[in-house]
C-alpha cells in the first residue's frame, strides 16, 4: 500500500498517520473505508457536502419554491408565462405536473439540503467549510470518503481512487491550507 501513495503520504509521517493543524492522531491501518465504519467514526460520502455550494442551492431552492407557490396559488401567472392562446387538457396537464406535483419534490430537496449543510457545520468551522468547498468546486477530485473522527472530534477525508484530479486536491487543501488531512486506503 506504501508504494502506491508515496507521493500522497508526507514522507515523515506513517500511512495511516492523519496530521490536522499540528496534532497528530493515529488510526489503525484500513485497507478499506469499512475499517472506519464502526462506532467510533462517521462516514459520510464527501461529493454531496463538498461539491456543491449548500449556501447557494438552499437559497435557489427556496427562490424556486417561492415561484411555486405563487403559481401554485395564481395558475393564469403560470399560463401566461408558458403559453399563449387557450388553455386546453395537455396545458392543464402541464401545469399540474410542472407546478402541482413539483412542489413536495422542491420542499424535500431544500429540506435535504438544509439537513446536510447543519449536519456538516456541527463537525467543522464554517470558514474551514466555504474554503473546502471553493477548492471542491474550482478543482474538482474531492476525494471519495469525509471521516469524522467522534473521539478525537476530528475530521479527515478518505481516498480510494487517486488521478491527478484529487491529488491537486490533496496538496490544496492537506499541504497548502492545512485544512484536513487525507488518508488513502486501496
């Protein structure tokens, strides 16, 4: 596993060494992310927290939901916006599917949202967040896996598959940021 991640792993530290703002934490030695699939950890996949901005969706979603509602409540504001002329069967279909229907998927979506983002600011500062999630969207490779370590009240990410992608990633956000460490795992 060594020679696999000489380049990802600081020389000096061990392979299943994770270095966050000068403490160290040992972890035992995984060779998968079930070995952190236990009481003790959190295991979150990280593309749904760190490559999207959660700010920004919550706030489109209530915009969106919002417009909704309004044609939900004045369908002719629908129908003047979408069609001109009369409104027959397929217009009224439309307008049920598109306004009616879609306004329990939005509410579910915004709700999902706002659960993921208050779940993830409990683990980490919201400043440590924004940042990982800048370099998450402008570099993409966010690694597989987002550990939070329960005992030590410490998070970490762990990378499965490692292109060039996520050790860009890697070096931005372990070894130039110093905003989480990364530990890789086959």
């Amino acid at each position: 596993m060594l020679h696999k991640i000489k380049n990802i792993i600081k020389p000096y530290m061990p392979a299943n060494t994770v270095e966050h703002r000068s403490k160290a934490v040992i972890y035992r030695e995984a060779e998968h992310i079930n070995g952190f699939r236990n009481e003790n950890y959190r295991v979150f996949l990280a593309g749904p927290y760190f490559n999207l901005d959660l700010w920004y969706e919550i706030e489109w979603q209530k915009r969106y939901l919002n417009k909704l509602q309004m044609h939900h409540k004045k369908p002719h504001l629908f129908h003047a916006q979408h069609h001109a002329g009369e409104i027959d069967e397929h217009r009224k279909r439309h307008y049920q599917e598109h306004v009616v229907e879609s306004i329990p998927f939005h509410k579910k979506i915004l709700e999902d949202h706002r659960k993921r983002l208050s779940a993830i600011l409990e683990i980490m500062p919201e400043k440590t967040y924004k940042k990982i999630v800048k370099i998450s969207m402008k570099h993409h490779g966010t690694p597989e896996y987002f550990v939070y370590d329960k005992v030590n009240s410490q998070f970490f990410f762990v990378a499965e598959h490692i292109g060039t992608e996520t050790r860009k990633w890697i070096s931005l956000v372990r070894d130039k940021y110093h905003l989480a460490n990364v530990v890789a795992v086959n």
